[in-house]
C-alpha cells in the first residue's frame, strides 16, 4: 500500500515523542457537544497543543495527487544489490540508485530523501564533501539538471530541470559521499528505513514509493555485561539468571561467546557455569539458599562483570513482574522490528511482559493506513506470547496533538486500531466509548509536559484507565519537585495535579523507547520506565485484574523492590480515612537509597532515611488523612534511580 505523505511530512518523526519538539498556538475549537449558536469559542486540549499538526494530516488525507506522484523505485547501487554493511556509530558510504516510474517527472518535480533522524545518523549537507553527510546527486539523462536543497537536517530534494525526465531514466545519489562518509545509528536494528518520495508533477504534493529501502545496523563490540534475575523467589526454589553482554549503547547481538560464571553473593557460595551463546546471551539455574536480600555476581569473557538486580526470597512476598508497556519499532519513529522489539524484551532484558506500541497516524506508512503493518504487530505479539513465562500485549500509540498522547493495550489476541486522526475518535471520551465492551486500558504519558502534556480537565475513565504511567525516557510527570522532571513541566498537569482533581489513578513506568531496547531504556540516557506489576499470576486476565486493582508502582529503570502496605493493604487500596493507620514500607534498591519519602495529599511529609542506606525496613503512623485524599510512597537512590508506588485512597467514614 502507498503510504501518503506531503513533503513535510516527511518530517513527522521530528516531532513525535520529544525528539525535536517545538511550542505550538493552544488549540482552540468548539469542545464537542457544546452549543454551536452560543458563538464563543471554547479553548480544549493541552496548553503546549500542537493543532496544526492536526490540520497538517488530514489536509494530507485529502489532497488529490497526480498519478506519478509516489512513481517509481529505488534500490542500493552495490555490485550485488545488496546493503552496504553498517555497523552502529560507524562512517558509511550509502550509494542509491532511482529509477523513473511510468508517469515520469515534470520539470519542477522533486525527488526527496529522507535519513532517519533519530540516534546519529549524521544531517545531510551538500557544501562540505570533507565532513560527514555529504550528499552528492548524478544523472546521465541528457538534458535534464537536478538543483538539490536541504530542507531540513535529515530530508533533502532534488528538483528537476532542464527537461522533464522520461520512465526508466535514473538518478543516482550518495549519502556519505566524501571521505568522512556519514555516521550511521548508534543503536543496531534490522530494517532501518531510508524512504524516498516523488513529486511528479512539480505541484508541490509528493507520495512516498511503495517501498523505503531498508537496511541492517549491526552492533558494536561487548563493552559491558548485564545480569537479571526474578524480584522475588521463594526459599528452596531454583531461579533463572540472565546474563547478556552488550556493546557501548546496550545493544544486544554482540559477537561475544564463551564460558560465563554466576552466584548467589556471599561467603561459601557455589559458583554456576553458563555459556554465553548465540547474541552473546546464556542463562543458569540458582537455587535460593536461606531467606532475605541477595544479589548475584556475574563473571564472564574478557574480564566482563556484573550484579543483578535485588533478589528478596520470601515464602510470602507478593511477587513482581516486570513490565514495558510502552515502546516504538521502526513501524513508527522507532527502531528495530516488531519481532526483534518482544526478542529483546523476552532475553536480553528478562522481562515478563512487554507491549508495542506504535503510532497510529505518525510514521512511515502510518500505522491507521496500512493493515499490512498492523497485522505484523498482531502477529508478533501473538508469536511470543507464552503466559506464565513471557505475556506480550497488542498495542498502539493513540497520538492526539490536542488532548495528550495515551497507548491502548488489548489483553488478547487483537484488537481494534482507533485513530486519533479520526474524527469519530478524536476525543478521550470518544475512544473510551469505541473501546466499550473490550478487555482494553489506556495510559496517559509524559502527561506534564514536552512534547504534549495531558488535559486533565477530562476525566480518565474508570474502566479503561485506572493507571498512568508516571515516568519514561521523558523523565517523571509527577510534580515539581520530582526526580528528572519532564520537559517543559507544568504544574497544573503533573500526575499529583490529577490527583489533586480526585482522580484515582496508579502508578506504572514504562519505557517509551525508540532505541529498540524495551526494559533497558534508562542504559542509553538518563531516564527509563518500568512497571512493577504485583501478581501470582502471570498472564493477560492476571495483568488486567492487578492493573486495575493499581496493585503496581514504577520505576525510572532500576529493578528496585519497593513493597509497602497501609493497614496490611496492598498499593492502590481504598480505605476508610481513620485517626492513623500503620505504613509498613521495606525497599532496596540497585544502588543505595538516597530517600523514602511519604507524599500525603500531594504534601511531602518528609524524608525516613536519616542517611544513605542500602534498604530500608520501618513501620510508621500516619494521622488523621483528610477523606478524599491519597497517600503514596516515593524511593529514591543515588545515581538518579527512583520508584514510586500506587496511591492509598482515603473514603469517608
């Protein structure tokens, strides 16, 4: 299927998700259901909207194009055909050539390249062929002259002159062209898209070719090694131990093998041999020995090193799953395969649960507009879901410029894809309303700030969305005072705003990744997002039931153990407001913890370690709660890590 597309937006990508994000006019319309007589026109959505992005798509849903508009194909100019070999972060010399398609090209027609943006491929320049980007273009049609023009970092045309050219002429061009080459992504993923699109007519609407060209990023050598094991486990059980070794920028794949070894930390421990195999990833078996904290200490080829996350064995210890429930594949503004998004999850990051989500109108093709890409979602999630080992989620990214982006995540096979994009579907309300009658929720994200904050003046309905997700690779959304707040945060939309109105919502973290590395987000930058999900039972009607009793907390990416009751209460309880109720918080983190602090009605109540410490186990009173009000628990540890769990809720007596 031809995916649609006006020149400019081929630069979609630049502002999805917080990558090149810029202010916008407040969107401003008539809010739905209201009186059109009243004649005063009624400001919605979030204050940083992005309107015009709206007006911008659906211009482009109906705008006529010439029938060459889109024409022709392009392949790589190597001996074979092939791609070039690409390794992350390496200079590489892209060479292309396009052939004319049967409607030819009118003098005034363009040709337009676009480099993905995202993660170091490098800006393509035309005046310096000594650094990196150059870009060259060449024609051997007689008469014809090509005019090249960047029109922004990573997209370039070519307008046609001279004379129209004629089907089956050719254009070659070369990115990386000079001695530097061009810098290619610094995460490795397969199909990474080169996409080209054609303005037959010179009208200035364009249309994708059916096909980008497409080729592998290979990654880097092992730099470091990675070690997980399940938060909980219960005396005299044996566990898994993952250990994988990644390059420089936590890509897997690496080219390591051999013997690795793995134990429990402590005297008089028994070492257990692995082997790192295929990917440069092994497993062994452990025993847990006794009861308490442990941790294990990994050792394998070339001096390589590592200690996993905090290990609690515990007869009764309620269990944690680990969940990314939000990630972007090369289907949107990501990277990587959908399939290789859910094989990394599974064994690179030993998480439990992991959902894809891509954008529904933001991408190459658009998601909305190709069924062909959303059946390979489907299909990838139904290929490694293995419940009670491994559960996968179907998911979208429901990407509103006016009201906040939300992802939609169905606990089965498939599901419904209801665009923001669709005027039956535009509003919060109305995708509530299409969701009725499925095992369906939806999340609010980065909902206090860049690249669109959410409106909260909507409430968030009860049924489809009795979590948020309080942090991401955007930082946290959870007030001013929060660890590694969100861009551009504002504080009438932070997640303790929201609760403040009297929304009863949990807390989850989840990734928002679009470096292809679902679970290990917060390796590549300062931030990451996981949600700690408190259930036995591992599997989609296990997931749903836990997500809306709020039986979960988040974390920014450290697998910390955070477990804290209220009354003997689970996370996300209500109860009846009374003259004190008993908190029993005991947590321990991946580095040592930096502060436990008590949030009391969106008030801090103050810090319960006197210093830094390894964990933390203390039972305190807290007074007198106002009915109406929430109370949640908020860890931090040195280096940045930080957790947070679901609110406690307060009913009147």
């Amino acid at each position: 299927m031809r995916s649609r597309g006006t020149p400019v937006l081929f630069l979609a990508g630049l502002l999805a998700c917080g990558q090149q994000d810029s202010p916008a006019p407040q969107a401003t319309e008539r809010a739905k259901g209201s009186d059109p007589s009243a004649g005063e026109v009624e400001a919605v959505g979030a204050p940083n909207a992005k309107p015009e992005i709206v007006e911008q798509l659906r211009a482009d849903l109906v705008v006529e194009r010439h029938p060459s508009d889109g024409g022709g194909s392009a392949r790589w100019d190597t001996a074979d055909g092939r791609a070039p070999e690409v390794a992350a972060s390496e200079s590489v010399t892209l060479p292309i050539r396009f052939e004319v398609g049967p409607g030819g090209i009118a003098v005034g027609g363009r040709l337009f390249l676009y480099v993905p943006p995202f993660w170091g491929w490098s800006p393509i320049q035309l005046r310096g062929p000594l650094s990196p980007g150059y870009t060259v273009f060449e024609t051997t049609a007689e008469g014809v002259t090509l005019e090249p023009q960047t029109l922004d970092a990573h997209l370039v045309a070519v307008r046609i002159g001279g004379r129209a050219m004629e089907a089956g002429e050719q254009i070659r061009l070369v990115y990386g062209a000079g001695p530097g080459g061009s810098r290619a992504d610094r995460f490795a993923e397969r199909e990474a898209p080169f996409a080209l699109a054609v303005d037959g007519d010179g009208d200035g609407v364009s249309a994708h070719l059916a096909e980008p060209l497409r080729l592998d990023v290979k990654p880097g050598p092992a730099r470091g090694l990675i070690a997980h094991a399940p938060s909980v486990v219960r005396p005299g059980h044996s566990f898994t131990v993952r250990v994988c070794a990644l390059d420089a920028r936590a890509n897997a794949g690496v080219a390591l093998r051999g013997p690795f070894a793995a134990q429990l930390e402590g005297p008089g421990r028994t070492p257990v041999s692995g082997q790192l195999g295929e990917g440069g990833c092994g497993s062994v078996e452990i025993e847990a020995e006794g009861t308490g904290l442990m941790r294990v200490h990994a050792f394998g080829p070339e001096d390589l090193e590592a200690i996993s996350n905090p290990i609690w064995v515990d007869a009764e210890a309620p269990r944690v799953l680990w969940a990314d429930l939000h990630g972007h594949s090369h289907l949107s503004d990501g990277t990587g395969t959908p399939e290789d998004f859910y094989r990394y999850a599974r064994d690179v990051a030993a998480l439990d649960i992991a959902a894809l989500t891509d954008h529904d109108h933001w991408g190459l093709p658009f998601l909305d507009a190709s069924p062909e890409a959303w059946e390979r979602i489907v299909a990838a999630a139904r290929r490694f879901h293995a419940p009670g080992r491994f559960v996968t989620l179907v998911g979208y990214e429901w990407t509103s410029w006016i009201y906040g982006h939300r992802h939609v995540l169905y606990f089965r096979d498939r599901g419904p894809l209801h665009s923001s994009i669709d005027e039956e579907t535009d509003h919060p309300e109305e995708l509530w309303g299409a969701l009725r009658g499925e095992p369906a929720l939806t999340f609010a994200h980065h909902s206090a700030g860049e690249p669109i904050a959410t409106d909260w003046r909507i409430p968030p309905d009860p049924e489809f969305e009795p979590v948020t997700e309080i942090v991401s690779v955007h930082g946290s959304s959870e007030s001013r005072d929060t660890v590694l707040p969100v861009r551009g945060l504002r504080k009438e939309h932070t997640i303790r705003a929201a609760l403040g109105r009297g929304y009863r919502l949990g807390f989850v973290g989840s990734g928002d990744s679009h470096d292809g590395h679902p679970g290990l987000a917060h390796l590549a930058g300062s931030s990451g997002g996981l949600a700690a999900i408190l259930s036995e039972d591992l599997s989609r009607e296990g997931l749903l039931a836990a997500l809306r009793a709020r039986r979960s907390y988040a974390t920014n990416g450290p697998r910390m153990i955070v477990h804290v009751t209220l009354d003997g209460h689970p996370v996300g309880s209500a109860l009846t407001a009374g003259a004190e109720h008993r908190l029993r918080i005991r947590a321990v983190g991946s580095a040592p913890l930096a502060g436990v602090e008590v949030v009391l009605g969106g008030e801090v109540l103050g810090n319960l370690l006197e210093e830094p410490s390894d964990g933390i186990d203390i039972e305190t009173v807290v007074r007198s709660p106002e009915p109406g009000s929430h109370l949640y628990v908020r860890v931090r540890q040195e280096q940045g890590g930080a957790a947070w769990t679901s609110p406690f809720f307060f009913d009147e007596p």
